[in-house]
C-alpha cells in the first residue's frame, strides 16, 4: 500500500485514530527485546515496552519482555513499570556485554517454544545486527526502521516505514513472530506506573554455543559536540550548502547556538559530514525543543527523523521548496548569505549578554 507524501502524515494518524481495538480471542503474547548498556536499560526499549502494551490491548494478550545481562534484577521493575507482565531474565557473566551467538541463541530457542505473536527490538547498532539474525533463524520476515506500528481490522500488525516518497505498510501474514525494529524517540516513553508488577522467569544460560565471536573491551570515546538524541537543539544542513565552505558555516552556527549538528543523507554522500550526524530512516531520530534545517528540501526521509520537535524552522532560497509546508517558520534566503548574518547577530547578542 503506498500512500502519497502530500497525505503521508495525516493518514497515519488518521488510521491510528479509527483503528478498532478489538479484543476478539486472545492470541500469543507480544516480546521486546530489552537493550541495556552498563547494566541500565536503553530507553528506546522503554518505549517499545509502552508501544507493545497498546498493541497488547488491541489482541488480548500480553506483553513479555527478553533481558539479557549481568547483575539485571535491579532494571527488572522499570520494564514492569513500563507495561510489561512477565520478564525472561538471562543473568550471567557472560551476558554482560551483547555477544551476538548466545543472544541470538537465547532468543531464538525460547521463542520457538513461546511461539511470540509479534516480536520488537530497538534500532540501535546492536538491534540492527541482532534483529535480522533472529528472523532468519525463525524463518519469518523483519521490518526495518519502523515509524508506526497498527493492529488492523484482521488482527495483523502493519509496520510502516518511509519509502518511494511517501509511506508503506508491510505486513506479515503467515510466518510468526511478525518482527519489526524501531529506532528510539519513535514512540514516547510511557507513563511510569511502579505499582504494576509480574513474572520473573530465570533462563538457562547455554553452555554450548560456539563462541567464534567474543568482546574482550569497550572503549567508550566522548563525543565532540553535544548528541544528536539529547539535543535541545538541532541544526541540520542539506546539499543547499552548496560545498564544503558551505557546510563548515552551517557547522559554526551549530556552534555559536550550542546545538547539535545534523544533515541529510546528500552531505554524507558529499564527505562533508559522517553518518553518525545523518537524521531521517537510515539515520537517527532526534526531539529537540528547537529543528533548525538549512539548504534542505524537506524530503520524508529525513523529516522522518524529526519527531515531535516543538519548534521547527527552515532555510532556503526555493519559496516553493516542500520543507516549508513541514515547518512553522520559513526563511526564503540564500544558507550562504543568511547563515553568517546570523552568526554575527547571534555573537552580538551574546557579547551584550555577557556585558550586561
């Protein structure tokens, strides 16, 4: 089903609005995979928690929860809190770090016993490699980078992704558990109930699995400017930059505004900037409080990565460029010209500030 980007937005919501909660005959329960990293769960599995547990009451069923780690009781009540009813907690040495043959073993061999209905993971580095191995070995299909998730009139999951220029839904009929990963910031975090508790399941931790792959250590490094998740603000430029001069002064109002620094997947291609700062479906998600974009045309494949951001300004020189119907404020100038002026306007302020 494809669906045009001028409606993209709209019929999503719209389709969320009038889906009928059915609670028909209650089916297998729905699984989240729970990322964590130093032993504190990730919040985009917070999120795929809360998501599960709307999609659960949709089903009749119940929202279980996989943990793998070491030293893990201590988190088991913020899935709890989060909506899940039943946690299967693998807690040993050797799950402290995501090693991925005994997580993809673990996982596969207990759901080919549960039988899951729908199964989540987080779109984050580790969820991106491990997703794909667990579907194949289940012999079902996977969707990618997920923007919605819907129970429809036939109790199936429809799993929407950005393509073509507008949105997709893909279903998976036959083949179960129906997977998908979703990046985080997607869904919000669900409202925190510490009165919700469940069931504990200790799994058996396997003794035989191959070990070809091992992590002997994680470096972790800093990162140079503020991340892209937590930014309150967020510049992201476009190819409008024009060359590599360009971009360094799309770079330096990031700075002057002690914003993080985005762009679209054109200036990866350029060189002028890493995939690490790329926004949209193959790049990652941010909420800031205030979206600055600059020489960027507005394609769905990057403002997909903007969710829920308060405030939403843009700049180019095109007065019908498609970014200016996404946005509350538009600026129809040249980046080139425009963005040193502002530079100068924003260090003037500053230095008033600073004098006053």
């Amino acid at each position: 089903m494809l669906i045009p980007a001028d409606d993209r937005l709209m019929k999503v919501f719209r389709k969320r609005k009038d889906q009928k909660m059915t609670r028909e005959g209650a089916c297998n329960p729905i699984w989240v995979f729970a990322e964590q990293a130093e032993g504190q769960i990730q919040d985009v599995s917070l999120q795929l928690v809360g998501k599960a547990r709307e999609l659960a009451r949709a089903l009749n069923t119940t929202v279980e929860v996989i943990l793998l780690g070491c030293g893990m009781k201590d988190q088991v009540q913020f899935l709890f809190a989060a909506g899940a009813d039943r946690i299967y907690l693998g807690d040993a040495p050797v799950l402290k770090w995501y090693e991925p043959e005994i997580y993809t073993q673990m996982i596969v061999s207990l759901a080919e016993e549960k039988k899951p209905e729908i199964m989540l993971i987080g779109s984050t580095c580790t969820g991106r490699e491990l997703a794909p191995m667990v579907a194949a070995r289940l012999k079902t299909g996977l969707t990618a980078h997920c923007i919605d998730l819907l129970i429809n009139e036939t109790r199936i999951l429809e799993q929407w992704i950005p393509a073509y220029g507008g949105l997709i839904s893909i279903i998976c009929p036959k083949n179960r558990p129906q997977m998908a990963t979703v990046a985080r910031g997607v869904f919000p975090r669900p409202t925190m109930d510490e009165n919700r508790h469940g069931d504990v399941v200790m799994l058996d931790i396997p003794t035989n699995i191959p070990g070809r792959i091992q992590t002997l250590q994680v470096v972790r490094r800093e990162p140079e400017t503020v991340p892209l998740e937590s930014a309150a603000i967020v510049v992201a430029g476009g190819v409008g930059a024009g060359n590599e001069e360009g971009w360094r002064q799309i770079a330096a109002l990031a700075r002057a505004l002690h914003a993080a620094l985005g762009c679209t997947r054109p200036v990866v291609d350029e060189g002028w900037a890493g995939h690490e700062t790329m926004i949209g479906q193959s790049g990652k998600m941010v909420s800031p409080e205030l979206y600055i974009g600059i020489g960027l045309s507005g394609e769905l494949q990057h403002l997909i990565g903007v969710v829920s951001a308060k405030v939403m300004v843009a700049v180019n020189k095109d007065a019908r460029s498609p970014v200016f119907e996404q946005v509350d404020y538009g600026i129809v100038e040249d980046c080139r010209t425009f963005v040193p002026l502002l530079i100068e306007k924003i260090n003037v302020y500053r230095s008033r500030q600073a004098g006053a």
